[in-house]
C-alpha cells in the first residue's frame, strides 16, 4: 500500500478556511501588532468565531475533536500570515493539551468546555526563571494542606500569561523525586489571590504574542485542580509536545514559506547588471535550496503528525521536524533578507520580521539543542 500525500476534501477546505483567514484577517494587520505589540484579539476573537481556535478539544466537551495533521495544516497557514499571532493562538492549544491527555471529565467540562463557546485563552506555565531546558530543575512547589495545595514559585517566559485566564501549571509535590514521580499539573486560574503575571517582555520577534512571568504567592487551589493524579506533571507536560511539536514545526515552514514568496518576488523585480536578480545563478540556487528546504521540513511535519494520528509514538520524529524546520525558517528567512540586499534590513520591507520572529522557533518548546539531545537519546536507544 503507498502512502498518501493527498488532502482529504475536509482537509483541503480547512486548509483554505485558514489561508484565507491568514491572507484577509492576520497579514494586513501583522506589520501593527509587530510595532506596537498590541495583543490581537480581534483577529483572535474572529479565529475563534471561524473554527480556527481550541481545535484540539474534544467533541464530547464542544469542540471538534481535529487530529493532529489537521492542526499542523492549520498552523502552518496561519503563521504565514504573523506567526507571533499563530503562536498565541497555538499557546491555547499548548495549554489545553495536556489536560485534554490527562484532566477528569469535570475538570474539562469547567474548563474547555467554555473555551469552545466563548472566546477566551490559556496558558502553558512550565519554565522557570533558573528552569527552561533543564525542565527538572523547577523549583515552585505545590503543598497539600487538606482539600487545598498551596503553590509557591515562579514561572518565566509564559506564553499568553497577561491575558489567560488560566493556566497550566507543573510544580513539585514531591521536590525529591522531581520526574518520577515528584511533579504534579494544575488548572490555576489566573483570578487567583496570589497569582501576579509580570510585564509584558519586550521580544525581538513574534511581538503580537503576549510573554510575561508569572508569580504564585501562598495560591491555593482547589485538589479537584489536580490534573491526574499527584506526580502526572512531568508525564503530562512532556506528552503535550508530541502534538505540539509538529505543530511549531509546521508554523516554522509557514514563516519559511512567506519568506521564500518574497524572495522570489523580488527577486523577479528587481535589476542588477541590467538583468532581474532571479536570473543571477547564486540567486536562483538561494531560492532554490529555499523551496527544497521548505518542502522537506513539512515532510517531516506531516510524517511526525501522521504518526500521532496512528497511535505511534512519534517523540523522536516530532523532534526531528522541530529542529529541522526551526533551523530552516531560520536559514530561510536570513536568505529572503539577503536576496533584498539592503533593503532587507530596512523595517520598510517585510522579510526582516520575518528573520526576527523565526528565530524563536529555535528556542521555545525545547531549543535546538535539546531537540539533537532527544534525538541523539532516541537513535542510540534504538541501536543499542
Ligand atoms: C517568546 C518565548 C515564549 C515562550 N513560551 C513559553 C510558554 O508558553 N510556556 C513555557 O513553559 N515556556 C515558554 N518559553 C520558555 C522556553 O521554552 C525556554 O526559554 C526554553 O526551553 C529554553 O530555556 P531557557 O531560556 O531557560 O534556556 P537554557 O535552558 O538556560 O538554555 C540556554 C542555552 O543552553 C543550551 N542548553 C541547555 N541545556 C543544554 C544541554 N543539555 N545540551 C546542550 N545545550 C543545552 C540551550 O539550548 C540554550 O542554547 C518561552 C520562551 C520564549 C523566549
């Protein structure tokens, strides 16, 4: 039996439901988020009116229960459009998956179920100030004080922090065991005493998403917020990126793409030597190494979503379209600058955006570095 690269007729018009949405609703508006920092919640608001949001949600508790390949055709559009305004609509998937893998049916019916009637956000709270790769190393503690646990600590770099109205959080129960045992997962809400989200950060890129830290001071939640049991927290936190994953790969290649759109744009218009620029041969192998680059890494993307869909573990294919597609948005989108000379680094023009917000996919959900880490553990393993 081959496999199939072909859409499904569901699949291609929710594919063009979000190319349409990336071309009308989020690119015109892209360029102000980006000055400005604004957080865009109309165009959210209008995402979440279309579909386009919490699409990840189970059909039992409202939502249309999509699968993983379908979220990765869907991210890949709308970070062709601003991906600083994908990843805070993607922060909401990030934040729900983990307790769509693991939370009781009461705890999704308080709260996804809402999430799929009116517009509204999450976010994932797992780094720390002295904790991002070294996940482990976490220090804010959850204590069980009868019905309650008390949370202290401190979360850094989170995602849709100033304007969730919950979010996930992993702290230790048990600071001995750390992963084995010793993380638990909470639903906090961000309403909470004791719950204080910092200062928007001033970011080089992606700028229309919302990072903040966030602070839990003496937070008492509720024991029926416990996502799964007590010491599900690592095993939770973890699994979510095996969706996710594929997902910021596939934003990755949208970020790519637009780049590559522009390069051969200008490429075509603009002279030098008395011909267009395309027609210059080191040119021309620049964008092509673009479209070769782009289509493997949504190869790669599709394969590591497929797998999900299937039921296979897919931890070190996600990783692969990880790295591979966050170091080529990269590559790619320093060329399309390259190939609009100076023009490319002038703010006038769109691409350096572009090379500002890719740069990120190297860092968040796991840097590079520690996608080569999983990558390296999993092939070894594996060869053993
Ligand atoms: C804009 C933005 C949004 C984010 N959103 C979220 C969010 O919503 N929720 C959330 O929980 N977190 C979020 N993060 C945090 C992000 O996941 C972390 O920044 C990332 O995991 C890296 O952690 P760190 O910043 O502490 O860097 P460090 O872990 O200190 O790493 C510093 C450098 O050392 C390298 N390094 C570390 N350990 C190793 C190793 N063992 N081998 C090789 N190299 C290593 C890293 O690759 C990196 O280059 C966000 C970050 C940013 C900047």
């Amino acid at each position: 039996m081959s496999v199939s690269f072909s859409l499904t007729e569901e699949q291609t018009q929710l594919r063009q439901l979000a190319a349409d949405f990336a071309k009308d609703v989020i690119r015109p508006v892209a360029p102000h988020h980006d000055v400005t920092g604004e957080y865009a919640h109309d165009v959210l608001r209008q995402a979440h009116e279309l579909g386009l949001m919490n699409t990840h949600i189970e059909e039992e508790f409202g939502g249309m229960g999509l699968s993983a390949f379908d979220g990765v055709l869907l991210a890949e559009e709308l970070a062709w459009g601003c991906s600083g305004i994908g990843t805070a609509m993607e922060a909401n998937g990030l934040a729900q998956q983990p307790v769509i893998l693991g939370a009781s049916d009461a705890l999704k019916k308080k709260y996804l179920e809402p999430m799929t009637e009116e517009y509204s956000l999450c976010a994932y709270a797992v780094t720390e100030p002295g904790a991002g790769s070294d996940v482990q190393g976490m220090k804010t503690t959850a204590v069980k004080q009868g019905d309650k646990y008390i949370l202290n600590g401190s979360k850094m770099w989170i995602t849709n922090a100033g304007v969730a109205d919950w979010y996930f959080v992993v702290a230790l129960t048990d600071p001995e065991k750390k992963a084995r045992g010793g993380m638990s997962a909470f639903i906090v809400e961000r309403k909470w005493d004791g719950v204080e989200p910092g200062g928007k950060e001033d970011n080089m890129g992606q700028r229309a998403s919302d990072t903040r830290a966030v602070s839990f001071d003496n937070v008492e939640v509720p024991a029926a917020n416990l996502i799964g049991k007590e010491g599900d927290g690592w095993k939770l936190a973890m699994a979510a990126f095996d969706y996710t994953r594929p997902a910021v790969a596939a934003a990755a290649v949208g970020v790519g793409k637009a780049a590559m759109e522009y390069a051969i744009q200008y490429a075509t218009e603009r002279k030098a030597f008395g011909r267009p620029i395309a027609s210059h041969q080191a040119i021309a192998f620049m964008i092509a190494e673009m479209a070769m680059n782009i289509e493997a890494g949504r190869g790669l993307v599709w394969k590591a979503a497929s797998m999900k869909d299937d039921g296979i573990r897919n931890t070190l294919h996600a990783s692969y379209a990880k790295a591979f597609c966050a170091d080529m948005a990269m590559k790619v989108t320093t060329d399309a600058v390259q190939v609009f000379g100076g023009y490319g680094y002038s703010k006038e023009y769109p691409v350096e955006k572009l090379m500002r917000d890719a740069k990120i996919f190297q860092i968040y959900e796991g840097t590079s570095q520690i996608q080569r880490l999983i990558i390296s553990k999993e092939i070894f393993v594996r060869n053993r």
